[in-house]
C-alpha cells in the first residue's frame, strides 16, 4: 500500500471480473468507484459494509452516452478530487454470425466496449494531465488478439482496445500517465456461461496451466501494471490466458 490511499476508477465493476478487480483495490486500501446501468447486490453490500462503505462510490450509468461518462467522472472527482487510476473495463459481447447480427447488437457492442472506453479515459486524462501523473489499463481479451467465430464485433472491438491503448501511451508517457493493457483468456464468470461443459473442457486442455483462469488472476496483473512503482512500463498489452496463445 502506499501511505495516501489511491483514487480508483473500475467502469462495469458490479459484477465478474469487473467486481473482482473492485474487491482486489478495496484490499488494497483503496478508494474505488465504479458504475454500471444498474447496481447489483455486489454493489450494495460493498455500499454499506462498514470496511468498504466510506471507500466505494457506486453510480449508475451507460457509458455508451458521452454524458453519462462525462457525469460519473466528474461525481468522482467531486468525491475525491481527482482519479489516480482507472481500469476500463466496461463490456459486453454479442453472439452471432456476422451475416445474421442484427444492427442494434452492432451498435451495442461498438458503444459501449469501445466508445464507452475512449469516453471515461477523455474525461479522465484531462485531469491526469493537470497532475501530471496517473495510471491507465484497458481490459482487452485474447478474442482481440486470435480471433474467435460467433464473435467477430466484439472481437474488433477488442482489437481496437489494443490499438487505442499503443496510442494513448504515446500520447500520455511524456506527461507521466501510463497506459497498458490486459488480455485476459477465458474466465470463470459470466462470459463464460455461453459455453458447454464440452466447450470448456476442451479450453482447459489446450491451457498450459490446466484450468480456467479467476478475476484474481486478472486482477494481480492489473495491480503490477497500477503499481506507484511502475514508471516505466507503458504501451504495453498484458496476455493472461494460461499460456493458451503462447
């Protein structure tokens, strides 16, 4: 821990790997806020635990919006008065053969896993720049990187985290704001859920490390890449799948 308590911001934080990557900075010691359309019971309780209570902001919101974003930042900063870090990891994904995916799914992936990104880290590095200092990680997926059929919008959408992420730490590493990435491979949460027993069975086969991976395996490499210490490393995307695209 450091001796001031970091400001942290974890957009879609209400529930898998989102809340994960919540509970990891709370133990840390950290004041976090997060939003998401809708609280959920996680939510609730870190609201009136009285460990967490005075360190947790939970604010709905729909970050496809540009106001939304631009709203729930700045209620964090009113709060606490500036962001020391933020993971982005708001997402959604839609299945479906690309000749068959309706529009709205289009939209709803493109909106929030994207546009919704590049809106929260807006408004946050305008206040990073003004204290010349902060720290940034965009969740990605190794969808992004290799691909996966049924999966093609969400797949670009992931790609395109990648590329914003090289970008933006050109843009920020000279004014002492980091930015990286995470990959994470397949989870036991929710986005996992779509896949047979079978269907997972065979990606715990291919996985070097033999099993699927946790929020706590994400989370540590959030934490490293979050790290005061950390000055220096920037630009880069962090693969944590169990060595299944090594």
């Amino acid at each position: 821990m450091t001796s001031e308590p970091r400001v942290v911001v974890v957009t879609g934080g209400s529930r898998g790997l989102g809340a994960g990557l919540v509970q990891s900075f709370l133990d840390s010691g950290d004041l976090v806020a997060t939003c998401a359309r809708t609280p959920t019971a996680q939510t609730d309780a870190w609201a009136k635990d009285p460990e967490t209570a005075d360190r947790f902001l939970f604010a709905p919101a729909d970050l496809s919006s540009s106001a939304d974003a631009k709203t729930f930042v700045s209620a964090v900063v009113e709060k606490w008065g500036r962001v020391d870090v933020l993971v982005n990891n708001a997402g959604v994904a839609r299945d479906g053969i690309l000749g068959l995916v309706p529009d709205d799914d289009i939209d709803t992936v493109v909106d929030l896993n994207l546009k919704g990104t590049i809106y929260v880290t807006r408004q946050v590095s305008r206040r990073m720049l003004a204290r010349g200092r902060g720290s940034i990680v965009n969740i990605s997926s190794i969808v992004g990187l290799s691909g996966y059929r049924g999966l093609a919008v969400y797949s670009a959408t992931k790609a395109a985290l990648d590329g914003f992420t090289r970008a933006m730490a050109r843009e920020l590493g000279s004014r002492g704001i980091t930015v990286n990435g995470v990959a994470p491979g397949y989870l036991r949460t929710e986005m996992s859920h779509g896949l047979d027993e079978d269907q997972l069975g065979q990606i715990v086969r291919r996985t070097p490390a033999g099993r699927l991976g946790e929020p706590e395996d994400v989370a540590r490499a959030v934490q490293f890449l979050t790290d005061p210490a950390n000055t220096y490393l920037t630009g880069h995307v962090l693969v944590v799948d169990g060595g299944l695209t090594s």
